[in-house]
C-alpha cells in the first residue's frame, strides 16, 4: 500500500465531517419545528383554560335563571 493509498480515505473522511453545506437547511428545520411544537402545546392549554372559563360562566348562568 503506498502513503497516498493510506491518506485518501482519511482526507476524504476529514473532508466529510468538515463539510457544513446544508446544514443551516436543517438547523432552520429543527428551529421551526421546536417553535411549531411550543406553539401547540401553548395552544393547547390555551383551549382548555377558554373552555372551563365557559362552563365556569355557564354555571354561574344556569345558576342565576333558577332563583
């Protein structure tokens, strides 16, 4: 095996874990989804604290009609 036989799989390796080309595609990517996730989730919570402000204001309602 000569030297350049030994050297180019580790040049070529080299040159693949420094390659940053399309990474900041992915990183966007995983941003956006992160941001997508919080905002479900917040979304979420958001619908149930609206939804027993209504049975909270219907109670109050039905409440008030019988006496």
């Amino acid at each position: 095996m000569t030297q350049l036989e030994i050297r180019l799989p580790i040049t070529v390796s080299r040159q693949f874990i420094e390659d940053e080309s399309g990474s900041n595609a992915l990183e966007y990517g995983l941003l956006i989804a992160l941001i997508w996730l919080s905002m479900a989730s917040a979304l979420a919570q958001l619908g149930l604290d609206i939804a027993s402000v209504f049975t909270l204001l219907s109670g109050v309602y039905t409440t008030s009609i019988a006496n």
